[in-house]
C-alpha cells in the first residue's frame, strides 16, 4: 500500500459499527476524528465527527480510511474523494485494507491456519467498488467465506451452501463470481425479500416488521441467478422457507444474515444437524454497536453454549465463526 510517508494517524470516513468496534477495542487507536455528513451526532466514542464541508482534504497530511459499509456509501465516499483529486491507496484506503494483516494473523492462528490471500481480498475490495448489485455484507465477511470455500473444497467437505438472509444477493453474487468452489456445489439464497418479520425483545427498538426490504423486485433478483446452474433463490420467512429445501440436505457452508435473534435461533436449529463435520455456520452480525442487532449474539451464545465448539470472533467484518467438529 502507497500511504503518505511517515502516516500514523488517519481519519475515518463514515461512522459505522466497524469504527465504534476499532475505537471500542484499541484503547490507543489511531483514529484522528470521524467524517460523515448525514450523522446528527458531533461525537463517536470520544472522537469527535466532522462534516465534509469542514474538511481540507486537499491539505490533510492523514491518510482517510472508508469505514461504510455498504457497497451504496463506499461508492458513493468513493466517488466523492476522485473527484476532489485524491488517489485511492495513496490518499484514502478501504477498511479491508486497513485490517487486513491483523485480520490475517487472527484467521490463521484461530482458525487452523487458514490463510487468506492478499489477491482474493483485493477482487472483493474491486467487486464491492464497481458492482450495481447491492453488496451489503462487509468486504472482509466475504474474503473470510471464500477463503472457507476454498478449504471445504480441499478438504472434501460435502453438502451444499447456505446463504439465509441475502438481501438483494450481492455476498452471493460475488462469491459465484470470484470463487471458482461456488459454483461447484449447490447454492441456496434465500430471504424474505419482503423485509423483517416481527421483531423480538431482543432486536433493535428502532427496527419493525417490514424494515430492510429490497428495493429490486423478488423476480428480477431472481432472474439475475438464473446463469448459475446451481444456484436456487428461495423466497421466505425463516423457518417457513427451510420447508422449500430439499429433505435430505446437507450442508457445508452456511452463512447468516438476518439480523435478528429469532431466525438466527431457527438457522441454527435447522442447519446444525444437516451441517457436515468440517463444514461451518458463518453468522454476521455477531458483533453489533450499542442498539444494534444484539440479538444475534444472544442467539449464538444460548444455541451453543453447550456444544463441544469454538466461536471464533472476527470484530474486523461483525462476523463469528463455528466449525462443526470432526468427531461428534
């Protein structure tokens, strides 16, 4: 990465939970001030948030590190800092590239010496940057799943893949796309597309029945898979829609992102016991901001608190991760 010389600090462009996770953790972070124009706030955990129009970005000596999340706000804070002149990975970078040699070493050490290659993270970044399709899962969520994929394949895993919760279908669409395992092995993408369903007391106040629908109609998102011979969009409410699934499934890979605690609860209670040893249940939203998606980590921590397993925490994409043991 070409970074200013001599640069120690850097702002954050965005405030989102991936900044409030870093500044939560590292007590000595290197987070200068937040910029974000929409936010209400003048303050992120201490750190104070600026607007755009405050800002010489011509002038700052610090690198400006895109915190969004959404491939929607990184295009769109993207496209804002071309404009003004600066140079991508000299002047700004994305999140992905900020944590990744610390995302590396933790995916190697906890995860059996998984390695995650420096090319696969920089198609992502490429695929979040350039796609129209709505990428909503974090840049380094989907480098970890295709890093997975890949080791399900060497290690001959069986069973298909699993997405619950897709939104509009930009994680899956990507892994299709830049994972050459994904489309060996059945693909299932499933949600709502109609939105939340009633939320519980363990969800987010601000959120109800009806909130995150796609803005793209179910049959156009639909037709877009249509290329991929394996790939089969379901349309449904967890756990109605599992009864769409074949009855003797099995599961390598499966990956949540539903936000909420009771469809994560009814993920785990349908996909464990169809989930091969080896395989893995991936869950997004494990970490979440103060009034956020707690919920999910409620649902992780009660279905597995008794179970022989790890849960590998990945704060740097909100993500945990479960690998079904070997021996039951």
């Amino acid at each position: 990465m070409k970074k200013k010389e001599k640069c120690s600090k850097y702002y954050a462009y965005g405030k989102s939970k991936l900044l409030e996770l870093y500044i939560m953790q590292n007590n000595e972070h290197d987070i200068v001030a937040c910029i974000d124009g929409y936010c209400t706030h003048d303050k992120i955990c201490g750190i104070p948030i600026l607007h755009p129009s405050k800002i010489n970005f011509t002038g700052l000596d610090e690198v400006i590190v895109i915190f969004a999340v959404s491939s929607e706000a990184i295009q769109s804070i993207f496209a804002f800092l071309s404009r003004l002149g600066l140079t991508f990975r000299k002047d700004f970078i994305l999140y992905s590239e900020f944590f990744y040699l610390h995302f590396c070493s933790k995916a190697f050490k906890n995860l059996e010496s998984l390695s995650i290659e420096k090319g696969s993270c920089q198609r992502y970044e490429a695929f979040v940057l350039n796609s129209v399709k709505p990428h909503h899962t974090t840049i380094l969520g989907s480098v970890l799943l295709d890093a997975l994929l890949d080791r399900i394949h060497q290690e001959w895993i069986p069973g298909a893949i699993m997405e619950v919760g897709a939104y509009e279908g930009g994680n899956a669409l990507a892994l299709l796309s830049l994972n050459k395992y994904a489309v060996t092995r059945p693909y299932y993408v499933m949600d709502s597309f109609e939105g939340f369903p009633v939320v519980t007391d363990f969800d987010p106040l601000l959120f109800g029945e009806g909130d995150y629908a796609t803005k793209t109609p179910y049959n156009l998102i639909s037709n877009g898979f249509a290329v991929f011979d394996n790939t089969e969009v379901i349309k449904g409410f967890v756990p109605k829609s599992f009864d769409l699934l074949p009855k003797d499934l099995v599961l390598s890979l499966v990956f949540y992102d539903c936000d909420l605690y009771q469809p994560a609860l009814d993920t785990f209670i349908y996909a464990w016991n169809r989930l091969s040893p080896g395989g893995y249940m991936v869950v997004h939203d494990y970490f979440a901001e103060s009034g956020g998606f707690e919920g999910v980590k409620v649902a992780v921590d009660e279905f597995f608190l008794d179970l022989p397993v790890i849960v590998t925490e990945f704060s740097e994409n909100t993500m945990a991760v479960i690998k079904k043991p070997l021996i039951q």
